[in-house]
C-alpha cells in the first residue's frame, strides 16, 4: 500500500492512505523501517512512501521505501509540491523586497511556480518616502510589477474585514482552486501564513503568534510543515517561517537562474564572455538592459547582493575542501614581491570532483540540520 505524508510530529509520520477507490482516506501513524534511517533517507511531508504491516484497525503502519519525488524545496523543506505562495507582509514585520526577491530566486532555482501575496494591507504604509526608498509610488505599482512585469501572480489581502483588499482573500481562494495541486506556504516568520490559511478555512485552527513589537519579527510560531486538504485536490502546507534565507548549495554561476527577466534579455543579446555574472565585465547585455530601463534597478542590486552572498559561501566552502585535498594536489610556482612561493594548485579535475564533493557534503549537512531540528522540535513539543 502506498501513501502521502502530511506531517512529522513527535516521532511518528502521519500518512494518508486510500485501502480503495471508494473508501474515504484514512490517516495512519507510521514509524519508518529501521533500514531507511540506516541509508540516512530523510523523509519529507509530501513524500510518497510505501507502508507495510498496515494496521486499519489500529490506524498504524510502517514506512519501508520513499516514491521518486518531483521536487525537493528546502525552505520550507517539503516534496512534491508544485507551486509556493510567497507572503510578503507590508509591515509588521516591514515590507522587505530583498528578502522577496531573495525567495523568489530561491523558489525558480528549484524550479517551481512561485505566486505573491502582500498582506496585512490594513497596516499598509502610507509614507511616500518610504514607497520611493522602495522604488515604487505604492502597492497597485508594486502588484502591477510582480504580476505583469514579472509575471507572477500577485495579491494583497488582509485578514481584517472591512479593510483595503479584504476581499481579495476569495479571488486568492478561486486561484487556488481553479490551478489546483499542492502548495507551499513560504515566508518570514509572522507573514500572516497560518492566520490566512484560518481565514480560507477556520476548521484547520492553527496556531497563529504576536510579532514582537520591538524587534519586529515573528514569535516561529508555526513548528513544523503540514499538508491539509483546502479544496478538493488542493493541498496547501503551512510551514515554518525564517528570518534569513541562505544559499549554501549552488554556485555563483547559477545564482542568475533566480532572476527569469535576465534570461528573456540573453536569449536576445548575448554578453561578451558566456560565464558574464553581469557585474563589472565589458559588453555585459545585462548591465546594458538595466541602463534602458528593461531590467528594474532594484532587481539587478537584489541579483547583486544575492551573487555576492553565495560566491563568499562558495569560495570558503572550496577553501575547506581544498585544504583537505591535501593527496592529489600540484605544486606550483609563482613570484611575490621578488620572492618565489611555492602555490598550491588543484589539478582542474579534481576541482571539478571538489565540486561535487562540496555540494554532497552540503546536502548531508542539510540532512544533518533537518534532523537535529526535527529531534529539537520533539524536545520542545514534550
Ligand atoms: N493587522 C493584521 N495582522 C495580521 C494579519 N494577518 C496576520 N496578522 C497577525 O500577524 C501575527 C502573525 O501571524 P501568523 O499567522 O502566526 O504568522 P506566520 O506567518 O504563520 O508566522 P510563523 O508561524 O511564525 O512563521 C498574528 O498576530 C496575526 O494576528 C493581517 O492581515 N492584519
Ligand atoms: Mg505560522
Ligand atoms: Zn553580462
């Protein structure tokens, strides 16, 4: 029998099954078999697994195998979904559009569909200066951005009746059900994420925390990821909010991939040198688009801060690696100042093998953290 994890809690997976086509799904809490925690397989909510010794009566199984997945997003971690909706708050905690734009090129680099929702609008800012500090005169400009510049998907909503956008939560609620599948929720901690999802369906009462007045951030108040059925065939999973969202397991090559307007401007015109990152290089096409108002200056100084970011990361992971490389290595020669140094240089094979190696290690230091964190969310749940 197979079935989808909905949610890890308190060391046990709850998966939902159907014994048939004609009988109503049945939630099964699951241990998973003992050789899976052997080869380290994490399972995710949103997995598909196999299950033996099914207990009906007893509602208990055993996890034995994980399905291929689609996809993997890691923050939220979760698989198979295909969609993420990005909550952005207007405030409390303030309107941040490099986190957004951080976020977004997280969720494309994992090749999913992203969709925007501002919210708190009841709260919205009222102060010119601050909108111009943003690069835009308010939020019909800002959404017009995102959903027709971008094209994603944009709304803005509040969950207070009676204020600016409130009834955008049922044109949020037809989307939903007209594309359908599983979605994510991602954001900040204390976005608004499980408030709206209580909005769109008051049965699922979750758990929603005050911001913090003086710092402005979530409480975390959300502690683990869960799948509930919204409509019929509409998953959506609230998930844990973050303070910052790092980039650990691409290069800086890649990190242009997060920005979908650059590709549509290279497909068109090439810049000088294939391996351009668009930053200081002669003839870049990019630099050109952003100079003719094509690409958004706030966008280009986002992809700028999020490169600078990931190569720092980049160079002193293979740093790391590097001087464990010690077996393999080239001597080299090179003069400094007069004086010969002896420079240690990597045959370019290995570097490549480095590489890889680098990224394995990541994704089992990823593992490793989820692990703890799932072991630290039981401590704190008993
Ligand atoms: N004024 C206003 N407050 C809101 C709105 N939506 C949510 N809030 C408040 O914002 C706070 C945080 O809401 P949550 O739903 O817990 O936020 P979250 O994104 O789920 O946070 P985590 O679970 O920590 O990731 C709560 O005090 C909510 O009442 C809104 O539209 N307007
Ligand atoms: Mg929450
Ligand atoms: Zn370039």
């Amino acid at each position: 029998m197979h079935g989808t994890v909905l949610k890890y809690f308190s060391n046990y997976y709850y998966v939902q099954v159907k014994p048939d086509e004609a009988s109503a799904p049945i939630l099964l809490e699951c241990m998973a078999k003992s050789l899976l925690k052997k080869q380290g397989s994490l399972i995710l909510t949103g997995d598909v697994v196999l299950l033996d010794e099914v207990n009906i009566g007893n509602k208990t199984a055993r996890i034995t195998e994980i399905l291929p997945r689609t996809c993997v997003l890691n923050k939220p971690k979760i698989a198979n979904v295909q969609r993420v909706l990005v909550f952005v708050p207007l405030a409390q905690p303030s309107l941040d559009l490099r986190q957004l734009d951080r976020l977004l090129a997280h969720v494309h680099l994992s090749g999913l569909a992203p969709s925007v929702i501002f919210t708190k609008t009841d709260l919205l800012p009222s102060n010119p200066v601050l909108w111009e500090q943003l690069g835009f005169s308010g939020l019909e400009e800002l959404l017009s951005f995102y959903t027709s510049v971008l094209g994603i998907p944009a709304v803005a909503t509040s969950i207070i009746e009676g204020s600016p956008y409130f009834s955008a939560v049922s044109t949020l609620s037809g989307q939903l059900q007209s594309l359908g599948g599983n979605w994510v929720l991602a954001g900040v901690s204390g976005a608004g994420k499980s408030s709206l999802l209580n909005q769109l369906n008051p049965q699922f009462n979750l758990k929603v925390g005050a911001v913090s007045d003086k710092l402005e951030r979530g409480t975390h108040t959300t502690r683990h990821t869960e799948l509930l059925e919204l409509f019929p065939s509409v998953w959506v999973a609230d998930a844990p909010g973050f303070s910052h969202l790092a980039f650990e397991a691409i290069e800086p090559e890649q990190v242009q991939q997060g920005f979908p307007e650059f590709k549509a401007v290279v497909e068109k015109t090439q810049c000088q040198f294939p391996s351009c990152l668009h930053q200081s290089e002669p003839d870049c096409a990019i630099i050109a688009a952003v100079e003719q108002g094509l690409i958004a200056k706030t966008r280009y100084l986002h992809y700028s801060e999020l490169l600078k970011d990931v190569t720092e990361t980049f160079e002193s992971a293979c740093k790391q690696s590097h001087k464990q490389e010690i077996g393999g290595v080239k001597q080299g020669n090179s003069k400094q100042g007069g004086k010969t140094s002896a420079v240690v240089r990597l045959d370019p094979k290995l570097r490549e093998a480095n590489r890889k190696q680098y990224n394995q290690q990541l994704n089992q230091l990823h593992e490793t953290l989820e692990t703890a964190a799932q072991e630290n969310r039981l401590d704190e749940e008993i």
